[in-house]
C-alpha cells in the first residue's frame, strides 16, 4: 500500500441504541447469530444517517465503518445535533421488523485518537508492542481493506480481520456447510528502507450452521433405519445447543437452542395467560400463530429456549441464523475431514481486497512495490 504524504483521516466513536429497550446495538451481542444481526443493523443504520445528512451541511464525507463502535472518514463530521434519531419510516424493512418499529438513536463523537496522520506508520503499526503508540491506523486500515469485499455483498464478517463468502464450499449432513474465508491484517514491512503497511491474508475454509429451519438439519441426522433414539437426539441437541433462532411466524423473535422437551410434541400442554384451562402446543400454534406441525413430527420433542424454560417450540418453526460457526469442540470427525479435504490451496486473484475505497484512493493506493505475504 502507498500512503500518500499528509493524508489524514478522523477516528469517531459511535454508539446506537434501540430506543424502546435502551439496547445498546454496538455493543453487539454473546452469540455469532446476534453480533451478525446487530452488526447489519448498525451498518444499515448509519447507512441511512449518511443519506439523510452526507455527515457535513455542505459536502459528503466518505466513510469505513465497522458495524460497532469504529467509524472512520476523510473529513470532519459536522452534524446539527450530536444525537440523532433515525424512525421505523427511514429505516430498511428487516431493521424495522428487527427492531419491532422502534426508533434508534446514532450518536457520532471524536475518539480519542481524533486526527490521524496516514503517514505516521512507523509510531502505529511498528511490530514492537512498547513502541506501538496505537492501534488506530492499523484499525483503520484494516477497516479498508474488507470494505470493498463487505459492499459487494458477497461476504460476511466472522470476527475480528476474518471475512467468509456468503455462498458455501460445500454441503454436509446435519445441516452444516463449509465457507471459504480469509483471515487478514495489516503488518509492516521495509519498503525502499522505509517501514510501509501491507495486507496479509491467511485462507481457510470453515465450518457453519446452514441457514435453513432446524428441522430440515434435524432430517439430515436421522439415522438409514429411520430410528431418532435418545442418542441421536443426544447428539442433534450435542451440535445445535446454543445456536440462535429466528421465528417463521415472527421475524422480529429470535431464541436460542437449549434443550430438548422430555415429552413428545403431541403431547405437550401450555397454559395461556388468564386462562385456568390447559391447550395443546399443538393446538396452540395451529390456531394462534397458524402453523401447522408435520405429522411425523409430532412425536419428536419440542425446544426449549436457554432465556426460558417455559418457553418451547416446535422444531419447524425455528429458522436457523446467518453466519454462525460450528465450535471446534463439536466437530465431528466427518466435519473436520471435510474441511481438510475442502481447505483451498491457492485463493483467485479476484478475492484480494482493493485498498482503494470510496473517496480514500486519493490517499492510499496499492503499492506494486510491497508483497503482502
């Protein structure tokens, strides 16, 4: 990368929050499932805050953000109000339903390390950590280089520099597929006997929960005599605990897996509220939330929810969110040597990040002269 002399860049801390909770989007949240959704969320929002203020009165400011608190540009942001509310109105419609039409709040103010001199590379991204004056710039960074590949809708975030394409390698039994990604960060090297940043990427493939209704995965685990005994049900429960969950019938819900039902489906009971009679969970979802349960499944155990233990649900009607990665502890063997057999030796030239981006080319630009690694 070649960083042009005197370009400058402004680091502001952002906090959104949802305001009929007083839910804190940016803090993100304990699961894959959850810190994905908030992620988008956050990324959409402040989306929405550049159409309707361009972050200046008078001239669009170019931005990279990383759906959390880190926000960078290439100008000084000078809004009217230090806290401004975005409305269901303004907001993309799976915000809206996420957010159960409840307004957010952004609010946009410097960080501490404000101004930052691109140039000043040597004091930021230096390899020793006691010379290591910030972690800015390295942030920044990058931030700049997985924007390009984040914009194209292509990828997902897994994590820290870690970026994995939407579209699977491969598909395996009980729900599971394996993601090709890069792992990337920014390191120095001597360029000319001057310390430059360059973009090093690691490739790897990856195991994730697919984005299908639990009981699909369940299907794929049933055993060739067609027997779901306490062990394989062991087993379904040993993979999918703590896997996060949105309702069919409810969007805007999300729950995650805890346990199984030791009673059958059919014959499980609830109690309504204000009512001294008992209703059928069956008879419950059929007739208040209109879903129909599958006649074989019927007799497999419902789930119940890790925040609730009253609460349970059917299989059918948890659809299983985007981007979570299977724990290397639950890996089984077939999962771990079809990722060995799947891991790519060589990544298409075509997935390298461009370090050019929206209004900071002018400033940094690929350098022919520096490897990556």
């Amino acid at each position: 990368m070649g960083i042009k002399p005197g370009a400058v860049v402004y680091r502001y801390d952002v906090d959104i929050v949802r305001l009929d909770k007083k839910l804190y989007l940016t803090k993100l949240g304990a699961d894959d499932g959850q810190k994905t959704l908030n992620r988008k969320m956050c990324t959409s929002l402040i989306a929405t805050l550049y159409e309707k203020t361009g972050f200046h009165y008078n001239q669009h400011i170019h931005y990279v953000y990383d759906g959390r608190k880190n926000l960078f540009t290439n100008g000084e942001i000078e809004l009217e109000q230090s806290v401004v509310q975005i409305v269901p109105d303004e907001m993309e419609d799976f915000v809206r339903v996420s957010l159960r039409n409840s307004p957010a709040s952004i609010k946009i103010v410097p960080s501490s390390t404000f101004k930052l001199p691109l140039s000043l590379v040597d004091s930021s991204l230096c390899s020793s950590p006691d010379k290591q004056a910030d972690h800015s710039l390295r942030t920044f960074l990058e931030l700049l280089t997985t924007q390009p590949l984040l914009n194209s809708g292509a990828y997902n975030v897994g994590g820290i520099g870690k970026l994995f394409e939407k579209r699977p390698t491969g598909h395996l039994l009980g729900g599971i597929a394996t993601h090709a990604g890069i792992a990337k960060g920014i390191r120095i090297v001597q360029n000319n006997g001057a310390p430059t940043p360059a973009l090093v990427a690691d490739v790897r493939t990856c195991a994730f929960y697919r984005e299908q209704t639990l009981d699909r995965s369940i299907q794929e685990m049933i055993p060739r005599d067609g027997q779901l005994t306490h062990d394989v049900w062991r087993k379904i429960l040993t993979l999918y605990k703590g896997v996060r969950c949105t309702l069919t019938y409810d969007q805007s819900r999300s729950i995650v897996i805890g346990s199984f039902t030791s009673q059958p489906l059919a014959e499980i009971e609830i109690r309504l509220a204000g009512s001294s009679a008992n209703v059928s969970l069956v008879d419950f979802f059929a007739n208040k939330k209109d879903v129909e349960i599958p006649a074989e499944q019927l007799y497999w155990p419902a789930v119940r929810a890790t925040a609730s233990a009253n609460s349970v649900f059917p299989v059918n009607v948890l659809q299983i969110m985007p981007n979570q990665r299977v724990p290397m502890e639950k890996m089984s063997e077939s999962i771990s040597a079809a990722l060995l057999k799947d891991a790519p030796a060589a990544y298409a030239t075509d997935h390298a990040p461009n370090p050019g981006f929206s209004g900071f080319p002018e400033a940094i630009s690929p350098d022919r002269n520096t490897s990556g690694g």
